[in-house]
C-alpha cells in the first residue's frame, strides 16, 4: 500500500518570481513507485472550465520547484493548461533519504509519478499529458519520454545530458578510459570516507566567490543562482550542492540510449550561444537518425541567448513561450 510522508511545505510564496492572479495556486504531494513523496506546486488557470491538458516540470539540475520549473510551470497555465513542478526526490521539499543524491532510475520515476498523479487528477483529461525538462532534468525528460507511453509532448529546454557529462566532463574533455577510472577511482575513496565520517560530503555549488579568470559558463550559472535574481536558500545550486558521489551512478547509466524509440512529439530547444548547445544538437541527431516517427521532433535554437537566458528569460525574453504553446496545443489536444 502506498503511503504518502507528511512532509514540511512552506506556506508564504517564496518563489524567485511574482505570483500570478491568472491562475489558482496549492501544494500538492504525490508518491513515486519507491516510495518516495514528493512535493510539487500545482497551477491551475481560473477561467478555464472542465477538463484541462496537463504538463508535468522540473529542473534545472540541483535546481528547486521554486525557481524557474515554476516559472514555466506559472506561466503555461496562464495559457490554459493544469501544470504541475516538483522538487525531484532527495531534494527541495520532497522526501527521501540520504538528501542531496541523484539517480538516472529514481528521478526518471519520479516523472513518471507525476503523470499518475496527473492522470488521476479531477481537472486533467488523462489523454492530453505532456512533460516539460530543463537543463538536466531535459534529458530525464527524455529519457522519461522513452519509456512512458501516456506522454503526448516532451519539451526539454536548455538540456544537459548528465550521464555524457559525468561521464566526459564538460565539452567532452574527459572522454577516455583512463580519465574515467581515475575519477571512480576518487570517488570509491570518497565512499569510504563518507561511510567512516557518517555523513556524505558535499561537493559544493556553484562557485563563489567568482574567480576572476571563471570560465564564462561559471560566470552564467553564478549570475542565475548565486544573485537575487534566481537564488533560492533550497536549492543545491545556491547553496552547498550534490554530495560529492551524488551523481556517481549517471557515469556508467546512459539515459538517452533510447531516445531514437520516442514516438510522441518532442521540442528541444537551446540557445545559440550556450555552453551546453552541443546536448541537444547531438541529442536530436540521434534522436531522428532511425527514428520511424520524424514528423513531430524539432530542434529550435534561440539566437544569442546563453544558457541561463532560458532558466527565466535572461531579462530578454529568450524563453519562447508562443511556440511552446503552440506545441503543447498541436499535440495535447
């Protein structure tokens, strides 16, 4: 039987961005296939009547609800659809012990949660259910995608694929047999350490103070989490990060192995001058390489934008919102 955990959700809004009077705002929590309860915001537009299409959001990557899943979860119901954004077990306000850990399997659940609880959900049409995934939790979307036959729509914004990173390092500059067992090999001993301190060490977010001589990447991802502009005292990124063997298990899981399987509607879209375009582009090249299903994939990248100008729009309105409504009505309707 499952049973959901009482967890402890802050009553005030305290999101990094301004609550709409669109749309009718509650915390809700729901149970994943571990066990594990989850907790979730949940927005649903006021003038809308009878049942709705749903989008389940999440992300970034050590990111919190409260940040920007929220604000594109907000934001989408101004337009019309119930949607729902969750801390990821171990994180935020959901539960799960030891905190701070990562799982390809687990967090890849805990999308798959959110549509049975969407599914269920007395305002939703369990027919016309999408996800929606930044940054890292782009790629679990896919993944996700890959599995769950009831997703119609899967949108992965500024995507990072966390197993090719942890496995690789950035821009792939770990990639050899050797840079990989060196690194197992630290983590092993870190292992050991943390079984013999009783705690798990943190790795840290991001960086800060800011080096002077920061690669630009650091300097985006600073200028989102560790500024008012996106800071939240929840989130991993803003504050002590993943334990340092948080992610271990993404070095040897690839999670988008069967992303060229999706047959439901997917949008990637990147901005032109991030970092981590190189994701998408080669995520959406293997995704419609063999792929029987072509007609509804596409890759949009955004001109000039970094890739935190698609966390909240980078004061540029560089998240396109029109044409994710456009997507979510051509294939949840």
């Amino acid at each position: 039987m499952m049973q959901t955990q009482e967890l402890k959700l802050a009553k005030r809004w305290d999101k990094t961005f301004p609550k709409s009077d669109k749309v009718k705002h509650s915390k809700v929590t729901f149970v994943n296939r571990y066990g594990i309860t989850l907790a979730a915001d949940l927005y649903i537009p006021k003038n809308e009547k009878g049942k709705l299409p749903a989008i389940a959001v999440s992300g970034p990557f050590g990111a919190v609800k409260e940040q920007c899943s929220g604000l594109y979860a907000q934001t989408l119901a101004e337009r019309g659809y119930l949607t729902l954004a969750f801390d990821p077990s171990f994180t935020g306000e959901s539960g799960g012990e030891p905190r701070y850990m990562a799982s390809p399997d687990i967090n890849t659940e805990d999308y798959m949660a959110a549509v049975d609880f969407l599914s269920l959900h007395e305002r939703v049409d369990p027919e016309r259910i999408g996800i929606l995934g930044i940054c890292g939790w782009g790629g679990m979307a896919l993944n996700t995608a890959a599995l769950d036959t009831r997703i119609k729509a899967t949108a992965a914004m500024t995507m990072y694929d966390m197993a090719r990173v942890n496995a690789n390092g950035y821009f792939d500059s770990a990639n050899s047999e050797e840079a990989r067992y060196e690194m197992k090999k630290a983590l092993n001993a870190q292992r050991i350490e943390d079984y013999k301190n009783g705690f798990y060490k943190l790795g840290g977010g991001v960086v800060d103070p800011l080096p002077a001589d920061a690669p630009f990447f650091v300097k985006d991802y600073y200028d989102y989490y560790k500024t008012p502009r996106g800071y939240h005292k929840r989130s991993l990124n803003s504050n002590g990060g993943w334990n340092v063997v948080g992610c271990m298990s993404f070095i040897n899981q690839p999670i988008l192995k069967y992303i060229g399987e999706i047959r439901s509607a997917v949008l990637i879209v990147h901005g032109e001058k991030a970092h981590s375009c190189y994701f998408s582009r080669d995520a959406y090249a293997d995704m419609v390489r063999d792929n029987k299903f072509t007609d509804n994939k596409e890759l949009l990248i955004i001109p000039d934008a970094v890739h935190t100008d698609l966390y909240d729009g980078g004061g540029k309105d560089a998240i396109p919102f029109d044409k994710l409504d456009a997507f979510y009505r051509e294939y949840l309707k």
